[in-house]
C-alpha cells in the first residue's frame, strides 16, 4: 500500500526554495538582505516538513485500517468462520427445540416425569456438537441438564421409601427443582442459573441474534432516509 504524498504542495515548496535561495546565494547584497530573501524558501521546507509528517501519520493511520479489515474480512469470510456460525445455529436451534418439548412433557405430566430421558436427550444434543461449543456456552447450559438429572435421581429414590418427613423432603427437593428448571418462581425466588430464558438469552447472545436485529433496523432507517432525501 503505496503512500499518498500532497505533490501539489512539495512542487509550491519547491519553486518557493529555489525562487528564494538562489537569489540569496547570487545576488550581490549584504547577509541581511540574503537572510530577508531566503526566508519564503526557509518556511517552505518547514512547510514541507510538516506536511511529510502529516503524510506519513496518514499513512501509518491507512495501514492499520487496512490490517484491521483485512483481518474483518479473513474472520467474517472464511470458511472455518462460516461453518462454525453455523454449527452454533443448528446446535442452538436443536437444543432450544428440545427443551421446549422437554418442558411441555413436563407440565403436562408434572414432576419428575421423563427427566432423565429429557437431560439425556438435552445432553446428547450438546455432545453431538461438542466439537464448535465454547466451554462458557457449555458452563450456561450444563446446570440445567443436572437439575434435570437431580429430579429423576431423587424420584428413584423415593420408590420404595415410606410415608414419612424424609419422604415429603425428596417430593419438596423434586417440586423446587421443577420450579427452577421451568422458571418458575420458588418462594418468591426465581433461579436465574437454571431458568429456561436465561439459557435462550444467553445462546441468542452467542449468535449475536440482538446485535443483527439491531443492525437490520439501522440498515433499514438509513434506506428510508435516503429515499425521503431523494423524493424531497
């Protein structure tokens, strides 16, 4: 990347250089009125000076901007990027499918249900794209499939257990965690960690979901005010 120069300038300064010292340097007059003459050519290679400092600021300026699309463009285009994008898309899709299955089984069954088959499915899902998750996406989801597993664990052991406070402990244990993985309030408390929004949020945050809508709009006010510019 060539840097652009202000030629139209350094020609000016030039001409002014040797309009001014050439004379100086020729005529027969006194120091001071060489020095006097010279002055124009001495502002003009200070002019010239700044300006080759601005030129090349300018530059330097240029080449970062250029490094730093270049870089856009090798992340954004290439194709590891692309398929990872959309690898987080089919995981994100898939998973949220089946907690919403999972969830509705739940309500319509209640507690426990089919929760250890609906964390093992949760789990399988997340395994199968193991390979383009990030373990932060992992660490959101994860308490949620153990939650899950929780329930199912304590229903197996309540079989068989009487009637008594240990067993109306389990059942409560079993409807908190219900309440928590539905997104439910508990005693006027809502679990932030396990509940079903928060884990959407987060994989909506993932796949910059809001950032894209926010840019569509953004695209599509630009268009309009153009459109009532040019129809004004």
């Amino acid at each position: 990347m060539c840097m652009q120069l202000n030629w139209k300038l350094y020609v000016v300064a030039a001409i002014l250089c040797v309009v001014s010292f050439v004379p100086a340097s020729l005529l027969p007059t006194t120091d001071v009125i060489r020095s006097l003459i010279a002055v124009p050519g001495v502002g003009a290679l200070f002019i010239a000076l700044f300006q080759l400092l601005r030129d090349e600021a300018a530059h330097v300026k240029a080449l970062e901007i250029h490094d730093k699309q270049q870089l856009f463009n090798v992340g954004v285009t290439s194709h590891m990027a692309n398929v990872a994008f959309d690898k987080h898309v089919e995981f994100s899709e898939t998973y949220i499918k089946k907690m919403q299955e999972g969830l509705t089984e739940l309500f319509r069954t209640g507690p426990p249900g089919e929760s250890l088959r609906f964390a093992q499915d949760l789990q399988d899902i997340r395994l199968s794209f193991r390979a383009w998750l990030t373990g932060d996406v992992q660490a959101k989801i994860m308490p949620f499939e153990s939650a899950l597993r929780e329930m199912g664990a304590i229903h197996i052991a309540l079989e068989g257990m009487p009637p008594g406070a240990n067993r109306s402990s389990k059942v409560d244990q079993i409807y908190k965690r219900f309440s928590e993985v539905a997104g439910i309030e508990h005693e006027g408390h809502v679990n932030e960690e396990l509940a079903p929004g928060r884990i959407m949020g987060h994989i909506q945050a993932l796949l910059g979901v809001e950032q894209l809508c926010r840019l569509r709009k953004a695209v599509i006010e630009a268009a309009i005010n153009t459109l009532e510019k040019s129809n004004s």
